[in-house]
C-alpha cells in the first residue's frame, strides 16, 4: 500500500510592514535644516530656498529654471542634498516614482546622509512601488534599503512580501530566513509566524531544503501544530521507503502527529507486510482510542483479522530471538520486542543486528528510537548521531523529539 501525500496545513501568516516601510509623502522644509540634516553653503542658499518655494508653490512654470539655477551654484555635500531632496518632494508630489528614484539615488550620492537615512528613503520608495503593484522596482529598492541598512529586518521582510506578491516563494522564504537570522543575532527569539512562513513558502517552491527549514520551525516552536506540518512535509517529500515509513510513523505516534485514519492504516500495512502483527494491531488499537478508526469498518476489520492469533507472546518471541540466524532476523526480532514495549531488549537485538552487518543506518536509527523510549536519553542521542545518508533527516527528527518529550 503507497501512502498518500500527508496533509500540510500551512497557510502565509501576513507579513506587516514595517512602521518605517509606509509610503513617502513629501516632507515638510524650511529654510533652515534640521540638526541631523546637512546644511547648504552660503553661496548655495539662496538659490535652495528659491527653488524650495517654487516647489511648495506647484510652480511648475518656474520650477525647471529654480532648479537648473541651484544645480549651478550647488558645490559641497550638503548642497547637493538639498537639491536631491526638494527634487525628491516635488516628484512626491506629482506621484513622479522614477524622478523620486533619482533624486533618492542623487541624495545617495551626495554622501551627506547617514546610510540609515539612505535606507528609509529607499525602503519609502519600495513601499510606493509595491503600493502601485510595481513588484520588481519595488523589490530592487528594498534590496537597496537592506545594502545600506544590514542589520535592519524591515527592509528584508518587505523583500520577501514583494517577492511572495510576485509569486517567487523559494526567494521570499530566503529572504524570510534571513529576518529569522537577523532577529537571532539581535539577541530575540524570531516568531513563530517568521518560521511557519518560510517553511511553507520553501515547501510550495518544491526546494530540497524545506525539511531543513521546517525542522528549525519546530526546534524553536515545539507543538502538535508543529509537528503534524514538519513530519508531514518529511514524508510527502521523501519517497516511500517502507522502513522509512515505519520510522515516521512511529515518530508521529509519540508526537501526537497522526493526521487521519489513513495513517494508522498505512502504519498496520507497512507492519503486516514486514510479518510484525504486534505492531500493525498497536497501530489499529491506537486508531480505534484515538477516534480515527472504527473497528466495524470494513479496512480495518480486515487489518485487525490479519494480526488475530499472530501477536507473539513473550514465550514466540524468545523463541525467535532463539532462532535469529541471519543479520536481518536480529533486527526483525528486535521490532517485535519495540512492539511488545521491551524497549531495553529491542535495543539489545538492534545492537546484535548492527553487529552482523545489518544496514548501519537503519539498525542505529530503530537502536536509537527503542532507546528513547526505554528512557536512555544518552544513548539514544549517540545512535541518532550515527545516522547518516537518506534516513540522517529523520534522525533528526528523533533528535527534536528526544529534546522536546524524552
């Protein structure tokens, strides 16, 4: 039996913007700056402030021949600024977004302004572009913003609200990532909306690393929310291994992860197929008290009469670890006795296993989950350690549940 694609309930929280991300309107000027704004020369000023009143006047007969007038007796820093800025005001006010650009690149390049001023000028004329629907410009500014300002998350989540508008999800999930590391480095603890957002924006993207991502979410935000989606998106993009699929399951099962009546069906048929009745019954038995099963349906009827008078008793399973003669016959017996809730002698036999030459990977990975739960918390972590290649992910995982239950 396949197991279906497992059900991810993911859904992009809003990402606000920023107080300082709201679009520019023309800011009030006078004659005289303010103290954190560079001054104009003497020879510059008169000048400056006839163009400044022709602008705050919608002079627009005059304004060409004020400004070409400033820009001639415009020398130091600060006069160019002040040319930049009132070019600035008046393409605000004419709703002029690639004159506000220029003149925002010629405040730039003025060198009188702090880089963090560079930068909310620049994250203002993203939020008008991206007010206008105008994605990519919007983009390039914010990315500006962010040049200038590194250390700043606000210019970096509304590159990852444009790049979301725009449809490029693995992009806004690295740009949302960065936030996350950004608010690390700051010493705070992201949201948990931070990490939901980039772990389903990277699993709508299809990218590889998207496990990666959605265990960092849980490793921060523990919960059964959590772990449903982290687990879900493991499985859904992982294949169907069948040994890979009892880990999960069994993993799920401790969690509290289980989705639907589909899983604990899958998780008895994987069991029956490998002949373990103890554990195909344990997941049935574990649907019906969950309420995710009803005993009367016929699927399930039909599992549960395929374990009837086939679960080993203690006297079958002695017998069998009695009889192990090759590798894998030690690993078989010891997911039986994981069955029965002998954790300490399943370990004892998945050590046999790896011992002859079982697959080193599987055996350290069923070493390590009949460990935890015998409550061995070290060894447990040593034999999840040892997991490498396509099951190091899921180990992982088991990682996650040692810190967050055992």
């Amino acid at each position: 039996m396949t197991p279906p694609l497992a059900a991810v309930a993911l859904a992009i929280a809003a990402i606000a913007a920023p107080a300082g991300a709201q679009p520019a309107t023309a800011p009030a000027t006078s004659a005289a700056p303010a103290a954190d704004q560079p001054k104009p020369s003497p020879k510059a000023q008169a000048a400056i402030m006839a163009l400044q009143t022709a602008i705050n006047a919608d002079d627009t007969a005059n304004i060409p021949a004020k400004l070409a007038a400033a820009q001639a007796v415009a020398n130091t820093p600060g006069d160019h600024y002040w040319v930049a800025r009132l070019q600035l005001n008046a393409a605000i006010k004419s709703n002029n977004m690639t004159a506000a650009q220029q003149a925002i690149d010629a405040v730039a390049a003025s060198n009188a302004l702090p880089a963090s001023g560079v930068a909310e000028l620049y994250t203002q004329l993203g939020a008008n572009y991206l007010k206008a629907n105008q994605y990519d410009p919007a983009a390039a500014a914010f990315e500006k913003a962010s040049s200038l300002a590194p250390n700043d998350s606000n210019a970096v989540l509304l590159i990852a609200q444009t790049r979301i508008k725009q449809g490029h999800n693995a992009d806004a999930s690295a740009a949302i990532q960065r936030a996350i590391q950004m608010s690390k480095a700051s010493g705070q603890k992201p949201s948990e909306d931070l990490y939901r957002n980039a772990t389903a924006l990277a699993y709508q993207a299809k990218l590889p690393s998207s496990v990666g991502i959605a265990r960092d979410w849980l490793i921060a935000y523990p919960s059964d929310d959590s772990w449903r989606n982290t687990l879900a998106i493991y499985r859904n993009l992982n294949g169907t291994d069948p040994d890979n699929v009892i880990d999960l399951l069994r993993l799920s099962t401790v969690t509290n992860a289980m989705q639907s009546a589909n899983d604990y069906e899958v998780y008895a048929s994987k069991e029956l197929d490998q002949a373990n009745y103890g554990e195909a019954k344990a997941a049935i038995d574990a649907g019906i008290a969950a309420g995710k099963l009803r005993a009367g349906d016929s699927d399930v009827a039909q599992l549960l009469a395929a374990t009837r008078g086939k679960v080993p008793t203690a006297a079958d399973l002695a017998a069998a670890e009695k009889g192990a003669a090759i590798p894998n016959a030690f690993l078989r017996v010891g997911d039986r006795y994981y069955a029965a809730g002998n954790y300490s002698k399943a370990a004892a036999l998945y050590r046999q296993a790896l011992a002859k030459g079982v697959e080193s990977n599987l055996a350290n990975l069923r070493l390590g989950e009949a460990l935890a739960r015998s409550g061995d918390k070290a060894g447990a972590t040593a034999a999840f350690n040892a997991v490498s290649g396509t099951r190091g992910d899921l180990a992982k995982f088991w990682l996650v549940y040692l810190q967050t239950h055992a």
